[in-house]
C-alpha cells in the first residue's frame, strides 16, 4: 500500500507526489517495487536489504541516495510468537523520502495520527529518522508491557499446575524479549552512527535526540529486567518440578518397602518346607498378623522419618 504524506502541523494525506513529501510504502506489490525501482530509481540492493527479515539497523549511501534501516515491534497473529521485529528502511536523496516496510505495523499509523494531535512539523529527513526511532521506542515499552501480564498469566497458571504448556509459554515469551533485546541495541548502534554524522551535527535537535537516547535507554532496561525475572522464574519452576519429582520417586519407594514385608512372609512360609505352622489351624491368621504388624510399623517408622 502506497500513501503520500505532506507535513503541514502535522502529517496529512495528499493524493500524489509532491517535492519533499514522505511516501510510506507497506507491503509492496509488484507495481509498487516497480515504482521504486524504476521512476524513483532507488538501488535496487537497498530494496532486496529491507525485504531481509533478519536484517540488522544500519546506515548505508550509495550514488547519492541514503539508506536508514531500523527495527521496530510489531504483534503476530503466532500463538508461538506473540510479538517479533522486523526491519523498516528509510530511503532519501534530494526530494524524495521513502519507507518501507515488508509487514503491516501499528506503529507507522499511530505516528502519523501522533504528529497530526501534536502538529508536530519535520523539518527534514534525518528529523524523520529520529522521530520515528523515539515512536519505536515506545511502541517497545508498550509491548512490554504487554510481555509482563503474559509473564503473570503463565506464572498464575503455572501455581495451579506445572505443566509443559506453561513451561512453553514461558519459553516463547523469553524468545520474544531476545528479539527485544537484539533489535533495541542495534537501533541505539544505529542512533550513535546517526549522531556522528558530521554533515549533519549542527542541524539536528538536540532535545530530540536526548529524548531519542532516553526512551532507548528505557526499553533497554525494561526488556533487561523482564529477561532476568523471566530467568529466575524458569529456573525457580524447573527446581519445583524436580523437587516434585524427587518426592514422588521417595513416596513410591517407600510404598513398595512397604507392600514388600508382607511379600516376603508369605514367600518364606509358602515355601514347601517344614516351618512349625503346617498343621496348626491358626497358621494363615498368624502370617497375615505378622505381615500386617509388620507393615504398620514400616508405616509408622517411615512416617517418623518424613519419608512419606
């Protein structure tokens, strides 16, 4: 989907292409990689590295035009993967201001609503890149928070019952604070090689970019401290589980030194040799009174030591 954007107190929708205009681009169809590649003439690399899942962010130029690719969060429909990254590139010579995105994001649209509330101006496209690093940032928090009433969730479900769907769920929220924690310092790599752009030193808004390294800084911390509670979790449960374990194996033990006195009497006198009660009356009472005595006081012996 292709959509002009003309900054007037805010980012507002035109029809067409006009000089200096940000052209948003999501999910290009072959006509639209045709636009790009062909009447705006963007490097047809700079298109193939956005489209790369994995990329990583980055700042490239390559005859004239200028590649700023970074990472932003979005929400999957994967139960297995509830929220990932994936790249946006910004790609800019003279007149011409382009993103792309290879994925629907909520972050894109909420930061054109965003500078329409604000009547927020860019005066540039480094202005751009910037502002939409901070919008990244905190779309990051806004997802983590919504990482941590996951993590609750799993961590009621998991004092209810310990299972392996519990377990995995956890596993899959770790995951996706990896890809977190990776995409976030990338783009604060990202923001230093900005910064130390010499050309463009004296132009940038240096409250914008304290606010840019402030809300970086955060997500950092947040994303490090959820992955260290969520560690600490995983590894508590996973000593419960083996504690369960260990008892459990030490109940059955236990229980079948038990069932195995009276296994053992009646071995020993159904054995086909003399042993004083073949002729008595009283003979199988008396072995299941002693088998039974002697099973109670392995009961009550084991239940002195705590073995049950």
């Amino acid at each position: 989907m292709r959509t002009f954007y003309k900054n007037n107190n805010g980012l507002i929708a035109i029809a067409e292409w006009t000089p200096n205009c940000w052209i948003n681009i999501e999910c290009p169809t072959e006509a639209e990689k045709k636009y790009l590649l062909e009447d705006l003439q963007i490097p047809e690399a700079f298109y193939n590295d956005i489209e790369d899942i994995d990329e990583r962010p980055r700042i490239e130029i390559e005859n004239g035009w200028t590649l700023i690719i970074m990472r932003i969060p979005v929400k999957s429909n994967d139960v297995k993967l509830p929220f990932h990254t994936i790249p946006v590139g910004v790609v800019f010579k003279g007149e011409v201001c382009i993103t792309i995105s290879f994925h629907k994001t909520e972050m894109l649209t909420d930061f054109v609503t965003y500078t329409k509330r604000k009547n927020i101006n860019i005066k540039d496209n480094f202005d751009l890149v910037l502002k939409l690093l901070l919008s990244s940032s905190v779309w990051f928090l806004k997802y983590l928070k919504q990482v941590n009433q996951k993590i609750k969730l799993a961590e009621d479900n998991l004092e209810k019952s310990i299972k392996n769907e519990e377990l995995q769920a956890l596993l899959q929220i770790e995951k996706c604070l990896v890809f977190f924690m990776t995409s976030l310092k990338g783009n604060d790599i990202l923001l230093h090689r900005i910064k130390n752009i010499k050309s463009q030193k004296e132009h940038f808004d240096l409250e914008l970019l304290e606010d840019v390294e402030i809300e970086l800084r955060q997500a950092q911390e947040t994303t490090n401290i959820y992955s260290d509670i969520l560690t600490g979790t995983m590894d508590a449960y996973a000593s419960v589980i083996s504690n369960n374990m260990n008892t459990i194996m030490k109940q059955m033990t236990s229980i079948s030194i038990i069932l195995m006195i009276p296994t053992l009497i009646a071995s020993l006198y159904g054995m086909n040799v003399p042993n004083d009660l073949e002729d008595n009356r009283y003979g199988i009472w008396i072995v299941i009174s002693v088998s039974v005595l002697l099973s109670a006081f392995g009961v009550f012996l084991f239940k002195r030591k705590r073995w049950f």
